[in-house]
C-alpha cells in the first residue's frame, strides 16, 4: 500500500498507478496513519515522523533519499535507528527483498528499532509509566510563572 502525503492527489500519480496494478494507492484521509502502518509489512519514509511512529509499532523502516543530502529527521532514523536507505528503485527493491525473506536481518532490525524507542521515545519497557509519572510530579512542583505554557500550538517558556 502506498499511503499519499496529506498535500498530493491521487491524480498526479495516475501514470505510476497504471504501471504497478498490483501495488495499492490510497489517499491520506482513506486511512488513519494507525491504520496504514499496521497494515504494512515495511513502513518506507523520505524522512518523516512516519518512520519513528512505524519503529513504535515495531514495523521495519526503510530510508528512500532522493536528494543529494537527506533530511535531519532521514540521517536520525538512519544513523540513531539503523534503518536501511535507498537512493534508487534498485536498492531499494534489494532492501524490501531482504527484509520480507532474510529473518536474521529482519530480526537485527527489530533490535535497532527497539533499542532507539527506548532510548529517544521511552515507551517501551517498564521505566516509560515511571519516567511519564516523574514528568508531571516535577511539572506540578514547579511554581506556574515558571512553568513553560503552549501558544498557537508553540511551547514558549518563559
């Protein structure tokens, strides 16, 4: 399946839709993002909080870069999570290949996945309820003209 970003239109993608009949297109308000990623054996992303939402529910990334210089959020999930990153169709029917039939490197990335939710996101294991809990003790504690407030979906310290 492939899930269209919220700003493209089936339409622009006509040609490519003819030429892979067997691949599903789907419109972004079709499905929720929930949906779609569950509903997927590999989550492929250009560099988006897509790719980290796909690592929490243990789905294998793939990085497509097809700029010279891949983006901030790309090189994290590349370099933090050790995902796999193609610059071409070739490299990256090679990586889907080796993801659906090689288990030993399917299961080395769920250990990179894993180990990165852990370490930036705090949801897996049984430190997240504690860490969450500590969170808002220390955000309570703290006088409220010192406590940051949210503006135009902002958060602005003071």
């Amino acid at each position: 399946m492939v899930r269209l970003h919220p700003s493209d239109r089936i339409e622009r993608y006509k040609a490519i839709i003819d030429r892979y009949s067997r691949v599903c297109f789907i419109e972004n308000h079709r499905a929720t993002l929930d949906e779609s990623i569950m509903s997927s054996d590999v989550v492929v992303v250009q560099g988006s909080g897509v790719g980290g939402d796909a690592l929490v529910k243990r789905r294998p990334v793939v990085v497509l870069i097809y700029n010279a210089k891949p983006t901030s959020y790309a090189t994290e999930l590349i370099q933090c999570a050790a995902c796999p990153h193609a610059r071409t169709s070739d490299e990256l029917s090679e990586i889907l290949h080796k993801i659906l039939n090689d288990e030993s490197f399917r299961r080395q990335l769920a250990l990179n996945a894993e180990t990165y939710v852990e370490k930036f996101c705090h949801i897996f294991g049984e430190e997240s309820a504690r860490l969450t809990a500590d969170l808002v003790r220390k955000i309570v504690k703290c006088p409220q003209s010192q406590r940051a407030h949210v503006d135009n979906n902002n958060m602005v310290m003071p």
